[in-house]
C-alpha cells in the first residue's frame, strides 16, 4: 500500500476558500479523518457523549407500565395500566386504571400537576437542545483542530523532504570543493590547513545531510501514525513544492467556535439561574385529578404552596448561580477578545510573510548568483577559500528561507480559516 504526497497538488491553494483543500491533500484530511487511531477516540467519545444526552431526554417522553393481578376470586382478575408524562417543565400527568375481567366496571385516577412557577416556561427541552448544539460545537471543533493538525503536518513532512534536498545538493557543493582543494593540495597550490579545512567543512555537511535524513525518518513515522497508515507500508513523497497565493479578505469572517461554545453555556446558566430565581420565594402548586369508580367520576382540584425557611433556604444556592454567570459572562467576553487578538495577530503575520516571500526570492535569486560567480572565481584566483565557503553557506541558508517563507504562508490560509471560525 503506497500514498504519495503531491506537494504541487496540496500545497496549490484554489482561489475559492468555501473549497480550501486541494485534491490531493483533502484526499489524506479523508483518511486520517477516517484511519487516525488519535481521532477515532474522539469520534467514540462524542458518540457516547450524544448516547448520553439521548439517554437524559428521555425524561420528557411518556412512562407506561402495565400490570395484571389474578386471585381465588375470578372478580379481582384485572389488568392494570400506568401511565406517567412530563409535558413541560411545569406540567406532568399521571394516570392509574384497572380493567377487570369480570362485567365490573373499570376504574382509575388521572392526575395533573402543575409547578404554577414555571407554568409558561419550556426550560427542560430548551436545555437539552442547547447542550446538544453544544455537544456538536465542540466536536466540530474538535474536528477541525484535527484537520488543521494534519495539514501542519503534511506541510512539515513536504519540509523536512526539502530540507533534506537542500542539505544533499549542499554536501555535493562541500564535496566538490574539498576535492577540488585536495586536487590544488597535491600539486602545491595551497596550504594544508586550507584542505583540511575543506575536509572539515565538508564533515559538518555530511554530519548535517544524516542528521535530516534521521529527523524526516522520524517525522514520516509519527505521521503514519497521525493519519492512520500502515507503519510497514511505504510513504512516498514527491517535494516538489508550488502554489497561488490567497488575499485574507476572501476569508469570510465568523464567530470562532470557543465564542459560539461559550455562548451556549451562558444560555445555559442563565436558564438554570432563572430557574432558581422563579422558586426563590417558594413553590405554588395545582392539582387536578378525576377518578372514576363504579360508573361514577369526580373531579378535585389543590392548590400548594411550600417555602423553606431551614438550611435548604435557596439563598446560598442563587448567589453561587449569579456568580456562575458572572464568569460564564466573563467567559465569553475573554474568549471574544481572545478570538480578536488572534484574527489580528494572523493579519499582521499575513503582511509580514508575504513581505518575507518577496525578500526570500531576492535573497536565493543573490545567493545563486553569488556562488555561482564564486565558484569561478576561486579557479582564477580571484577570492579565498573563506569567500567561496561563505557563499556556499549563504546559498544554503537562502534555500532554506524560502522555503520556509513559501510554506508558512501558504499554511497561513488555513490558519486563518480556523481562527476565522470558518471549517477547513
């Protein structure tokens, strides 16, 4: 089983954001989506989490039991039925019959109870459907931090892969400028110490090229695992590194989803804090009930008030709630500052990079320049030693820099898509 990484396909940035992963790389966001060992733990913890959720509300669907007696006496053979419903947060009904076998009549109770409160209030289903969109927010983060993840990683493997390149035509640059001090050694030209130094130097580089081959062979391992590959498998990757560059404003601006989670527990406090506040005085009941026995119905009707003036008083218990929404309150406030502070810190980050790709163009366009004149001089005579290997390592350096340049900012673009409360 192969994959291959087409750096030109994942790293070409479409010029719509609604579709911002190429082919290629939303091709291995879908497999790792789908393989990664680290995500499926989060897709089973959401799971059991909404199980959970549907378990709960089942609170506010009917209760029936059922119930059959059979006695010596033929006329106590019956059937009995149960029912139990919670219609509202302040409404619930209850009902009790018994159908006998014999012609005697049926009989039974119905009940309704009212929690005069809350008569008009829907707080019990209002709170599950606000715990489950935020159930959802949370995993929708959840999985659009893992996206993002994967695509970091995929821009720092396609890295490393270049790294690696930079640092093999680098050696070669070493390597043939010791041999050829080693050459100029033999018949004289030059010192000792100046070939032993291009021996040096080109150790280091060789030392360096083993040192990247390792990390990559590292970094490839701890991406198998991320996306899900087979570790026996072989990871392909082809280097070669090109893209369109995108303008942040195409970027449509939303609330991030810390903002939006924190709002939903704000509503949800508040709905527990008026909750709380309606009995702070104490409870108003209203019970109405028919029974019916023996042909013959009655109805009956109570009206109930409660207050507990002991330890179970709810005046404690409202402080700590209005002090809850105060921090959720202020929750949400440090996480909309928080969501701001960061779309601006990745604008200014966009201005500094695009300004970075330019000078990393014109340094690399110098620096090739420059060795290559270097690389003729020194066959003249006309520089040092120390002036061709100062150009070599600029050469290096200045590869290396726009290469970073290039794939920080084409990662930007999801980045931003993130912070932007948008999904990748």
């Amino acid at each position: 089983m192969k994959i291959q990484l087409f750096a030109l396909l994942l790293l070409l940035a479409a010029n719509s954001i609604a579709s911002a992963l190429p082919p290629a790389l939303q091709q291995i966001v879908d497999q790792a989506l789908e393989n990664s060992p680290e995500f499926a733990v989060e897709k089973l913890q959401h799971e059991l989490s909404m199980l959970q959720l549907s378990i709960n509300r089942r609170e506010l669907l009917p209760g029936l039991s059922l119930s059959a007696r059979t006695g010596t006496n033929r006329s106590s053979e019956y059937i009995q039925y149960s029912y139990s419903q919670s219609l509202s947060d302040s409404l619930s009904l209850q009902g009790s019959f018994q159908d006998y076998f014999t012609g005697t009549d049926s009989q039974g109770t119905l009940k309704l109870t009212s929690d005069l409160n809350t008569l008009f209030s829907d707080q019990l289903r209002k709170t599950y459907d606000l715990e489950r969109e935020k159930r959802i927010l949370s995993y929708k983060k959840t999985t659009e931090s893992f996206k993002l993840e994967v695509i970091r990683s995929t821009y720092e493997l396609v890295r490393q892969q270049n790294i690696l390149t930079v640092r093999k035509e680098s050696l070669e640059h070493w390597k043939n400028t010791f041999e050829y001090y080693q050459a100029r050694f033999k018949i004289g030209a030059i010192s000792k110490i100046t070939m032993l130094n291009a021996e040096i130097n080109f150790l280091e580089q060789e030392n360096l090229f083993n040192q990247q081959t390792k990390s990559l062979s590292n970094t490839i391992e701890s991406y198998k695992i991320l996306i899900g590959f087979p570790l026996e498998s072989t990871l392909e990757i082809n280097s070669e590194i090109s893209g369109e560059h995108f303008d942040w404003t195409d970027i449509p601006l939303q609330k991030s989803f810390d903002v939006q989670i924190r709002e939903h527990e704000l509503e949800l406090i508040r709905i527990e804090n008026r909750k709380k506040h309606l009995h702070r005085y104490g409870d108003f009941t209203f019970t109405s009930e028919y029974n019916r026995s023996s042909g013959e119905g009655a109805y009956s009707g109570t009206l109930g008030y409660t207050v507990d003036l002991g330890r179970n008083h709810p005046g404690l218990s409202d402080q700590a709630t209005d002090l809850q929404l105060s921090i959720a309150r202020r929750s949400l406030e440090r996480a909309g500052l928080e969501s701001h502070r960061q779309r601006l810190a990745y604008i200014a980050e966009y201005d500094y990079l695009k300004r970075n790709l330019d000078l990393s163009e014109k340094k690399l366009k110098s620096a090739t320049e420059s060795y290559e004149y270097a690389q003729l001089a020194i066959q003249k005579g006309m520089i040092s030693s120390l002036d061709l290997q100062d150009a070599q390592q600029k050469l290096t350096n200045a590869q290396q820099d726009r290469l970073n340049a290039n794939i920080n900012f084409l990662l930007l673009k999801y980045e931003m898509i993130y912070a932007f409360g948008g999904e990748i």
